[in-house]
C-alpha cells in the first residue's frame, strides 16, 4: 500500500511549513513533530512525509534539548584547619 503526499498536505499548516522549510532549505525537527502530532498519522504517511521532505531537499535540523540551569551549588565556605595533638608517654 502507498500513500499519496498530497492526501498529507491537504492540512494547509503542513502545506505552509513545508513551502518555508523548502524556500530555507531547513526544517526544525520539533516544529515538523508539533505540525504532525494532532495529524495522528500512520507509519506510512509518516514515512511519505520524511520522503517529501527528501525530495525538497529539506535537511531536518534536529536542536539539543535545553537543560535547564544547574541549581545553585551551596555556598563555599573557607576550610576549617584542625590540628591534631598527639600525646607521647
């Protein structure tokens, strides 16, 4: 069974993202999942979006997930010395 990339871009949203990804030549992967996940695609229409993005010559840019600030580290405070005694009998 094929399916038809046009039955796809019927939801003008992914038409649209799709002509500026082309005219850039990139496409943010996490802008391309937000378009796709309310579309509730199958495996095959979702392999003939990955094909279309191929033909256009749209490189799928894939970002680091932001991590977010390490939390403050506790204050340092100055080193104690200590001295230890011994007592020789």
């Amino acid at each position: 069974m094929t399916v038809e990339i046009e039955t796809i871009l019927v939801n003008e949203g992914l038409a649209a993202l799709l002509e500026a990804a082309e005219a850039s030549g990139q496409l943010r992967q996490l802008e391309l999942v937000e378009r796709l996940e309310p579309l509730e695609l199958d495996p095959l229409e979702l392999e003939a979006v990955y094909t279309e993005l191929d033909r256009r010559a749209i490189e799928l840019v894939v970002e680091p997930e932001k991590v977010d600030a390490p939390a403050a580290l506790p204050a340092v405070t100055a080193p104690v010395e200590t001295t230890a005694f011994t007592e020789t009998l």
